[in-house]
C-alpha cells in the first residue's frame, strides 16, 4: 500500500480547513477573534465509513445543492 504521510492538498469546507492524512480525514477549524479552535481527525475506518456514507446519498446531496442554487438565483432576481 503507497500512502503518504502528509498531503499538501488542503480544501476549505465552510469554516473547516480539511485534508487527508494516512488515509484520514483531518478537519481544523480557527475562527478570527475566537482563541479556541476545534481540530477532528477520523480514522481510516471512520473516514471510509464518511465517504461511503456521502457515495450512497449523492442523488439526494445533488437534488438538495440544484435547489439552493435555484433559490440563491431566485433571490438574487428579487434583490
């Protein structure tokens, strides 16, 4: 198996700085102003039970992003 220790390819979730790691999922949020931070790492198990999870709702997660997104046009019609 070929993993690598560390990835360089962070993603910005909402207010989640996210990247993977050994095969895990890693999730750090710091919000300005705040001195608390909250850090999650799942493990390998968890974080394939995440992408499993999300694979087998992605008709539902699509159906739900192409309504906000014709929400967000409507309003912006309106505004």
């Amino acid at each position: 198996m070929n993993l690598q220790n560390t990835h360089k390819d962070h993603m910005k979730i909402g207010r989640y700085q996210s990247w993977m790691e050994d095969g895990q999922l890693k999730l750090y949020c710091h919000e300005f102003g705040n001195s608390s931070g909250m850090y999650c790492s799942m493990s390998v198990e968890e974080t394939k039970g995440l992408l499993e999870l999300l694979s087998r709702n992605s008709t539902g997660i699509n159906e739900a992003l192409y309504v906000h997104e014709n929400d967000a046009i409507a309003q912006s019609h309106f505004a």
